[in-house]
C-alpha cells in the first residue's frame, strides 16, 4: 500500500499552480491536506502523475471579512475554523461543524477546499455551504469564475470543477443575528463520516429559508422554500411535505437509508430552536 | 499461596508501572518494522483478487522475470499443513504461494522483490494471472448443501470436522421435549472479524554466514513453534533457524500462527542470501486476513418452571475458511464449542453437534477468548430467555443455575475441572455494583428522548493455562507441556529471566519480574526479562490460552527458588552456619549473626572462587527449570459482566451507559496490569457487539478494505468500565494465580445483547444477531410492528 511514482511541486503563486496543472494535461492532481488524495495514492486508486501542493499559495491561506459576507481560503485546514481561527459568518455553526470532522489528527491537515473538491456526500462542507448560499472562487487558465455551492457538487467524487481549475476561497454569506440554523448529522461513532446529513436554514431579515438531505449517493438536495416543510417536521412528524423531499433526495421509502435521513431531518428541525443548532 | 508471601514493594500483587513503558511510552519501541539491516529489500505480493477459481495463467513483465517468484520457483518448500487427530478431521494443505487453485481472495500466487516497497508493488501491479472463476463458497450454511460449490474438490463436501457431544441422548432429549415446563430456542449468528492489533504483522529473514542459519524477525506469540513449522516447511533442521519476535504490538491469535509470507521471505532470504522484509499494511490484514469469531448456533434450553436448568441442545457451526492453519487448526475452534458451550452452569443433560466447515474465506484463527466469546453470547442468551419465561430477574436464574461455591472443585458435564472461587458472588456483586434496582426503575419510567434501557449480564469461566492432557486430545501439531523458565545471576547481582513465552502488551518484563522480586528480594531494576527468541530462550510453544503468568511465571518462581536454595549453601559456608539456621530476608541471606547480600554471593561465586567450598554444589548460579501444575487442566478465571444502555428505537444506536466487571482471576500479580487486560479485553468484546463485521459479497469480496469501513471501536465508544475484583486463589499453581489475558474479551457481547434485547422488549423486539449495528436494531422494530400488524384481526 505505497503510492506509485509522482512527481512532486509546490509552487509559491496561484498562476504556477494552475501552469503546473495545465502542463500535466490532467494527469496532475493539486495537493491541499492530503487526507482523501493521499490515502487513495497508497491504495493506486489514484495515480497521479504529479502532485501541485497548493498549501504555499497566499490566496488560497487568506480569510477576508466584508460587509455582507467572509471569504476564506480554500487551504484553511479544518483545525483552523475548529479553533476558531477565521471569522465565522454563521455565528459558530462552521466552529462546531468543524469539530465534528473525523479526528484533529484529521483535521489539522485537511482542508475546507480539499474536502469540498473530494466531493464525498457524507462529508460536512459540501452539504453546509449550500445550505449557507456560499459561492465557490475559482480560477483556471482563462481566469477566475464563481460557481454557487448549490451547484458545486455534481455527483459523488464529482464537483463542477474543471480539470485545469484550482478552488481558491468560499464566500459565505453573513448570517442575521437572529437567523436560525441546524445541521445534523448521524453517524456510528464520531469522527466516522455521517450516514444522514440534515439542516435547515431561516433567515428572516434576507428572506431565506433553506433545507438540506446530505449524505446520500449523490449531491445533496437543497430546497430554498422550506417553510411548509419546517414546520411540518417541527409537529415531530414527517408527514407528505418530509417524504416527498426525501424521495426528491433519490431515497427509497422503507429503506434504512430513508428512515435514518427522516430522522436526521426530524433532529435537526428540532435543533433550530436551540442556541447551537447543530449536533451529531 | 497468598499465605505464604511476604509483603514486597515491588512482588506479587503490586501494582507497579511498567518496565516497558520507559520505551513504549517514548515512541523508543523495537518493532519489526524498525529494523534497519543493510542490504535490506521490501516484497509485494501479488494476491488473489477472486476467492475461488484455478488459475490458468501468469504473465509477467518482461524486465522484471528475476524478481517474481512463483510457487514452481519455490523447490523444496513444503505447503502448511496443520492435522488435527480428532476422528475424521480433513487436511488441507496451503501452499505458502497458490498451487493452481486460490480459494480465498488475499491468497499470494507471486512475490515480488525490489528495493523498496512501493517498487515492489510497482511489479506486482504488473503481473496478470488468468483465472477460471468457479462459484465461491461464502456462506457456512450453504457450504454444508449438498450442491454447494467445493473449496477442497477431493473432500467430497466442506466440513473439516464434525464433532457431537452427546449423540447417545436422543430418548433423553425427546422426553425433555414433552416434559419440560421451559423450552427456549435462540437462533444466533455472530460476524466474522478481523483481529486489528496496533501493528500488523510482518518479518524480515537474513542468511547468517557465521552461525550458518535463517534468521527470522518476526512478530510472533510463538517464536519457538515458529521455528518448528518454518523449519519443517522449508526442509531445515531447527538448528539452523533462529526466530526473533522483536516488540509486538498486540497478538490476541492474529500472530499465533506460522505465515505463509514468513515461508516465502525466509526462503528468499536464503536465495539471495540478503535481508528480505516483508510488512503487512492495513489492506492486507482487511482483505486477506479476517479470521475470526464467525459462529452460527441453533441453541435449545430446557427448564423447570423455576427456571433450573434441565438441560442444553445445541447445533453450531464455525466458518473456518479455506485452509487450516498451523499450529491451532481448523477445528478448534468448533470443536471447543462443542466442549464448553454449558460455561458456569450445572445440568442434567447436554448435547452439542458441531460443524467445523470450510469457505472460501481467511483461515480461522483463535482471537482473544477463542470460541467463549460466541458459546457465552449463545448460552447467556438463552439464560435471559428462561428468566423470562419463569418471570425472574436475569441474574436470579444464575444464581440457582451456578456451580457453587461449596461444590468446588467442580467437574462439570463436559468434565472441565472448575478449579475454585464463587461463581454466584461474582454475579451478586455485579447487581450491586451497577445498582440494578435503579435501573429497573429508570426504566419503567418514560425517558424523553424516547430511547429505552435496558440491564444486561453475563457470567462465564475461562480456562487458562490447560496443558498436555486437555491438549493431547485435540492432536494438534503443538502441545504444551512442562513450562520452562532460565534465570541466571551476573556477578553483581543482576538477575537475567529467559523465558520462551513473549509479551505482546501483556506487561511481562514487569510481572515475570515482579514474581523473580518475590522470591529473591531483589528490585526491578536489577532484573531483566528476555523474551521471543528461540535464540537465547528455552523451547516453549508461546503465549495464548491465558497461559504465560501461570506457566512462565510459576517456572521463573521456581527457578528462583531453586537459586535461593544454592544461594543459602554459598552463604552457610561463607557465614560458618548450619543451612537450617540461614534464612532469605529481602535479598540478603540471614544468618544467627550475620547476613551476606545477594550481590555479594554472586561475585563470590563468579570471581572469587576461593572462598568456596571443596565440596560447593557445582550446578551455579544458573538454573533452568520446567513448570507443570499441580494438575494441568487449566485455571478457570471467571467474571460477571454488567451493563446498562439505551437504545434509541429511532435510529438504532445503543449507548452504553454504565459497565461493571467482577473479574476473580486468583491472586493477581500486578493488579493494574490485569486491569488494563481487562479493558483492553472488554474493549474488543464492545467491538464484537456493537461494531466489527467483516461483510462478503455473494462473490466471495471482502466488503471492507480500509478502517473508515471495517469500524473499530474508538476511546469515545468504551465507557469508564468499573471492575471489582474478586481473588480466590488457584489451588493448582505455584502462586495461587490464575490466566486472565482473555477474559475482559468475552463477556461483552453477552451482556450487550441481553441488555439491548432487555431494552427492546417493550416494543416486542429482539435481535439475534452480532453485531448489533443500528440497521439491525431498526430491522428487529421493524419486524416486530410487521408481526404486530400481522396478530391483529381483520
């Protein structure tokens, strides 16, 4: 279980980053915590040519506050929102979500974009940032483009990601003060990664009310008008509006799959009138 | 016996730290994989990547044909055979590289040598074997059908052995049928696992031109047996073979066993005549190597309408994969079934048919608590199920059904000579220590999270340390008899132990002195330990079966006190006084008026020879001894386990809110070594319960292949376990101790179950099946509302 033959980069600007990446013709792979892309090396699932180590790249290490928003940089380990090293827009819940990521061993090298570009749907951000309505930075060869999370991830292992693209930062929008959010998660031991995802979103003031089924085979399901089906759940009974959102989420009715993402959203509904919103 | 020892800071029944830990505990360990030898060169092995299918064909690439070894390349080398003498038991034999045929996915057909591992695995990735798939043999049911697939064609069937305790009482059994006012019948099945020690296995061989032999570092229980099969297979005779097993991290049976992988290395080393290393990775031991505790019963219980045993019936199967391995075989596992399944309890009547059979899967291995974990699952089980039919509280029923304390020593139905304590008190102290009562209220009331409690225990023996008579009967290729220990003085009074048991965790290097401490006065400092090399120890087969304190550390006190007897002659001599009159006080000989200290002993013996005796006794200050009991049959250490959880009837999960374990394991010699084996132990059993499951496809693959999917538990998974012990001494051994390194391994999953299915009740459901994930908790509701659904008329 030792990776085949690499070559190995580490380039100190964005625009190097991306020449390296488009000099290997796809046979590269941009290297950010390593966690998924270095285990899959060991076991030749991947075979990357080369690897470009993204983690010397400033603009992809800066956290950059604005009014309405906070962008942070794709290479900000995990460990680092834990600690709450860079400005949380959701008022704590990225803090929290952070530290339900596997384990700190985990944590401290993995990263917010390398995660988000694995693309696994069991994994936290790439369900929590387009329940949040961040928007992905990226740039490529013919420059930087924006992709709203919603459409980020496009299958399992899979985001809208071009081959030649390096993700550089997440915008994630401010929430109110009086917003209300939950994520819940249920897995068979912390740290494992979740086998139902749910969370909810109600921000008033922006007029946003969002729900969202992670964990599934594919990308998650995200609805924006979810103020029927919150509170259909808060009665703490799925009814009509719940099953039919799970079904749009490609579950299967009396499967364990469907039952445990039912009660997934069930706890998290319950969660959002609760100060931290979020648990596993 | 207790009786007979003085109080010593650092001997018997101190709970002193680890000598080891000053290394372990640094990172400073000697493993294997840490050895550096020049020259050294890493193997790959191409493995199977189907479980059952000839093969046809092997292509390898062109630039590296000297570097890949086949089976025809392997001249001379024997395959593994491991031959029970129980009647009617079916050889198989594995060829260390596959003969035509692979009947589990994970075994080698090539071996691929370069100088570094990830390019060796560059030239296994580049051999291509052909095969003609035929049907996997998968399931130990359908293994027994008539029309089932054959992993071994010539067999005729796939049972390696069939064993029945009993066959004679069909009347007896037909009559308990019509009579008997309790009849319960459980259905279990329980995972196949794979053993995660800390470190996988591994070894490097080396070509000694001085000494002409193999050497072999490898990380082994059982170096000395090793070395017998290594030197068997490969045409060697044991003299020109030495095995080291270096620092192992964890054994619990998943090093109890010779490799294939050490055959292959060992005879490449002496091809080239460089060192050759092999070390297992994580997939590997996944893959290729999950061994253990798959058990299918079909168990009845008859009782009185006061819940008295009558009598068990039992059918049992164990899943021992493809081949049998040496030294422990196929068979043991399903045999011991068969020959301990009534644990603690007395009866009237018991029958047990077993079937040892074979799939194409890992070959079985005995992990920690061998088939107890599973025979006290089955039997606790059905305990619970009488306690409910005769509306009494779980533990009352133990108790009525109990070996005494009074009836010890008790030989029990299957003749196993339960050697002392009190079994009911264990089971007494255990309802107090969870407070039971509490409980039962608690879970009477509403909880409003809505998951419900549930109580659960188990109570069993363990026999430890049972040697050549219990063993002989098996005819297995190793069978343990006299235990030996060496202990010699330097002249300046350093006490060197060589023993050839090994430590794998156990603390050893600590108990073993602390019992030379004991006898000899001296401090820890001044005594080393040497362990697992066949080298520079006495021939022993190892450590397993909760033998080594017992055996190893009996003989290290016997040849203590032999020493202190040759010690006491020196020091009458040098204290002009009748032998009677000298005495060992601390570590100094004690005369009517004077004293000479060990040390000074020593040096006069080595280097001042002149102040001894004409007529001094000429064996010295080294002596090499062997143990045997008093009686062989083995200590039977014994425990209750309690535990308290919730289930959460919503999404399955079981947490365990309180454990309690009343372990009597006799005299213990470091109290906190026992009881870190005791959570070690019972950290394993939680994962049998609740977590570990090897799943295959109807196609014979390992459905797990990294550690995200065969889940261990972790530290947030094992609750603070509380344990109280009990100390009956043993009456057959030299300190009153009895074997205790598996015993924390088999309750739980017993206890677990009972308490979850405790916790189900109220809604009317049950599991019968390990482990208890949340998908079976939710399937168990779910069925019981389906059988709900179905009682109601239309």
């Amino acid at each position: 279980m030792k990776s085949a033959n690499f070559i190995f980069n580490k380039p100190e600007t964005l625009e190097l980053a991306i020449n390296l990446l488009a000099e290997s013709q796809g046979m590269g792979k941009p290297l950010a915590g390593g966690q998924s892309l270095g285990p899959m090396m060991n076991m030749r699932l991947a075979q990357p040519e080369s690897l470009i180590d993204i983690t010397a790249l400033a603009e992809l290490a800066q956290t950059e506050e604005a009014e309405r928003d906070i962008t942070i940089g794709a290479s900000i380990t995990h460990a680092q929102i834990e600690d709450g090293l860079v400005a949380d827009p959701a008022g704590g819940l990225l803090r929290r979500v952070a530290a339900g990521i596997a384990y700190r061993a985990v944590r401290n090298k993995g990263t917010l974009g390398g995660s988000l570009v694995h693309a696994d749907p069991a994994a936290d951000w790439i369900n929590l940032m387009p329940l949040l309505n961040a928007t992905m930075l990226v740039a490529g060869p013919q420059g930087k483009r924006e992709i709203d999370a919603v459409n980020w991830m496009i299958g399992t292992f899979t985001s809208a990601l071009e081959e030649n693209e390096i993700l550089v930062a997440i915008r994630i929008p401010k929430l109110s003060s009086d917003a209300r959010r939950s994520y819940y998660k249920i897995v068979r031991k912390p740290g494992e990664f979740s086998e139902a995802t749910a969370g909810f979103l109600i921000d008033a003031p922006r007029n946003i009310c969002n729900a969202l089924i992670g964990a599934t085979d594919g990308p998650p399901v995200y609805l924006s008008e979810a103020k029927e089906l919150i509170g259909e759940l808060k009665s703490g009974q799925a009814g009509s509006l719940t099953s039919a959102a799970l079904i749009s989420a490609g579950l299967e009715p009396d499967t364990h799959a469907y039952r445990l993402h039912e009660v997934a959203m069930l706890r998290a509904a319950a969660l959002l009138d609760t100060k931290e919103g979020e648990m596993q | 016996m207790t009786n007979t020892l003085t109080m010593n800071q650092q001997g018997i029944g101190a709970s002193v730290q680890r000598k080891e830990d000053e290394r372990f505990l640094k990172g400073q360990g000697q493993f294997v994989a840490n050895l550096r030898l020049h020259g050294m060169q890493d193997v790959a092995f191409v493995r199977s990547p189907i479980a059952h299918g000839f093969i046809t064909h092997i292509e390898k690439p062109e630039n590296h044909l000297q570097n890949i070894f086949t089976l025809e390349d392997l001249t001379g080398v024997k395959p593994i055979v491991a031959n029970s003498g129980l009647p009617g038991f079916k050889s198989s034999e594995q060829y260390v590289l596959a003969n035509k045929k692979v009947r589990q996915v994970g075994e080698m057909i090539a071996m691929c040598l370069a100088p570094t591992r990830a390019q060796a695995e560059d030239i296994a990735s580049q051999v291509f074997v052909d095969f003609d798939e035929i049907p996997a043999v998968v399931d130990m049911r359908q293994a027994r059908a008539k029309d089932s697939a054959l992993v071994h064609e010539h067999w005729g069937d796939n049972i390696f052995l069939e064993t029945y305790v009993g066959a004679d009482l069909g009347p007896v059994f037909d009559k308990l049928r019509q009579n008997a006012p309790i009849q319960v019948n459980r259905k279990l099945r329980t995972a196949r696992q794979s053993m995660a020690p800390m470190e996988g296995r591994g070894c490097v061989a080396y070509w000694d031109k001085r000494e002409a032999q193999l050497v072999l570092y490898t990380a082994a229980q059982m170096p000395h047996i090793n070395r017998t099969g290594l030197a068997q297979c490969l045409g060697l005779n044991e003299g020109q073979v030495r095995v080291i097993s270096p620092d192992v991290g964890g054994g619990f049976g998943y090093k109890g066993i010779l490799l294939a992988e050490e055959v292959c290395v060992a005879w490449l080393a002496m091809r080239t005549k460089q060192p050759i290393r092999w070390i297992e990775d994580r997939r590997e031991q996944l893959t290729a190597n999950a061994n253990c505790r798959e058990h299918d019963y079909d168990i009845t219980a008859y009782a009185d309408a006061d819940g008295r045993l009558l009598a068990i019936d039992c059918e049992a199967m164990v899943d021992s994969g493809a081949y049998s391995s040496y030294p422990f075989s196929a068979c043991l596992e399903a045999a011991q079934v068969g020959s301990i399944l009534p644990g603690p309890y007395k009866m009237d009547h018991y029958r047990c048919r077993t079937w040892s059979v074979a799939t194409n899967k890992p070959p079985i291995l005995p992990y920690r608590g061998v088939a107890r974990t599973g025979v006290c699952y089955a039997i606790e089980s059905v305990m619970d199920d009488i306690a409910r039919m005769a509306g009494l509280e779980p533990y009352e029923v133990r108790l009525r059904n109990l070996v005494q304390a009074h009836e010890m020593p008790y030989d029990n139905i299957t003749k196993k000579h339960f050697d002392s304590g009190d079994y009911p008190e264990s089971v007494r102290r255990a309802v107090k220590a969870i407070d039971l009562d509490a409980w039962r209220a608690r879970q009477l009331s509403i909880q409003p999270d809505g998951k419900k409690i549930g109580i659960g225990l188990s109570v069993f023996c363990e026999q430890g340390a049972h040697g050549t008579s219990v063993y002989h009967g098996w005819g297995i290729p190793m069978v343990p008899g006299r235990e030996p220990a060496g202990v010699k003085l330097t002249p300046d009074g350093v006490l060197e132990i060589r023993v050839g048991v090994h430590s794998h965790g156990q603390g050893m290097e600590t108990t073993l002195a602390q019992i030379a401490s004991q006898v000899l006065g001296l401090p820890l400092d001044s005594i080393r330990v040497t362990l697992g090399d066949t080298g520079t120890t006495p021939y022993s087969t190892g450590t397993w079966g909760s033998r080594s304190i017992v055996m190893a550390g009996s003989a290290v006190g016997q040849a203590c006190k032999i020493l202190r007897t040759r010690l006491l002659k020196i020091a009458a001599w040098i204290l002009k006084e009748e032998l009677e009159t000298v005495q060992w006080k601390g570590q100094a000989a004690v005369g009517k008026n004077a004293s000479v200290e060990l040390k000074e002993l020593a040096t006069i013996w080595y280097l001042k020879p002149q102040l001894l005796p004409a007529d001094v006794d000429t064996q010295g200050l080294e002596v090499i001894t062997t143990y045997q009991a008093q009686r062989d049959t083995g200590t039977f250490s014994y425990a209750c386990h309690a535990v308290a959880v919730s289930v959460d009837p919503a999404d399955g999960k079981i947490e365990l809110l309180d454990y309690v374990i009343i372990e009597d394991g006799g005299v213990l010699i470091n109290p906190m070594i026992v009881d870190g084996q005791v959570i070690g132990g019972a950290a394993q059993g939680i994962g049998t319960a609740l977590y570990e499951e090897m799943r295959y496809s109807q196609d014979g693959q390992p459905l797990a292949s990294t550690l995200a999917d065969y889940m261990l538990p972790g530290a947030t998974e094992i609750p603070a376990i509380r344990i109280e012990h009990m100390e009956t001494p043993a009456p057959y051994t030299e300190f009153g101790q009895k074997g205790i390194g598996e015993s924390g391994a088999i309750g739980p999953p017993a206890a677990i179950a009972n308490a979850v299915n405790d916790a189900l009740s109220s809604l009317g459901a049950r599991v019968d099946e390990l482990p208890i994930s949340p998908f079976v908790v939710l399937e168990a509701i779910k069925q019981s509302e389906l059988k709900k659904m179905k009682v109601i008329p239309s």
